[in-house]
C-alpha cells in the first residue's frame, strides 16, 4: 500500500470511527428515492456498514429488489466520506434485542470517498475496496 493509500485508509476509519450517524440513500420499494439517517457500526477489512431497521420503512422495502445504496457520514469540521455498495438484510447477533419488525442489514462498501475540506482543500480521496 503507497504511503498516500495508507494515509488516507487511516483518515476514512478515524472519519467513520468518530461518527454516530449516516444519511442512507436508495430507492424505496415504489422506485422513489429515499433518504433515512440511522446510526450504523463499521467494520474494516472487508469494509461494512451494519444498521437496523423497521422492514416497513420506504427505504428498508426497496432494499430486496434495488439492493445498490449511497450514503454520507460526517464526522464533524468539514470531514467526512460518502460511500456506495450493496445493502442486504443480514442475521442478527442478538435478534431477542430487535424490536418487532426490526432487522440488522449490511452495506458492503465497495468505494469510499474521503473529504476534508481544511487539510485538502475540497479535494475528493477515492479509496476502492
């Protein structure tokens, strides 16, 4: 990995390891766009984003036909990344803390975009996974 990659894969775990929310964007099952702020956990190496949700929300529903998401997570001060992958409904390590109606589901990240705009001067760091 170039010094630059290693840079920037450190910059995108301490933007997303510092954040407590995402902006969740696909398209619901009517094929409108939707947009849903959840809190998520992420995982590294393979790169994920887990989050749950009510399987009746608009954007939830799309999911099983329209699986491709994009997203963003700020994480404060003019950083952040966006992101775009595949989100699936996935089991539940402790389905007895889900609330009726409730499902864990997994975006697999398959690229990231990393900006700061004070230490790059809104320039855009693509990081494929």
């Amino acid at each position: 990995m170039t010094t630059a990659l290693a840079h920037h894969r450190r910059l995108l775990q301490e933007y997303v390891g510092s954040a407590r929310l995402m902006s969740l964007s696909a398209v619901d099952g009517d094929g409108a766009p939707a947009l849903l702020p959840l809190p998520f956990h992420a995982a590294f190496g393979p790169d994920r984003l887990l989050f749950i949700a009510h399987r009746d929300r608009p954007l939830v529903a799309g999911l099983a036909v329209r699986p491709k998401v994009a997203g963003s997570i700020i994480a404060g001060e003019g950083r952040g990344v966006t992101f775009a992958g595949l989100a699936t409904a996935a089991e539940s390590p402790d389905p007895v803390r889900l609330a009726p109606g409730e499902r864990l589901y997994r975006i697999d990240v398959t690229e990231w975009l990393l900006f700061d705009e004070h230490a790059y001067e809104y320039r855009v760091h693509p990081i494929r996974t």
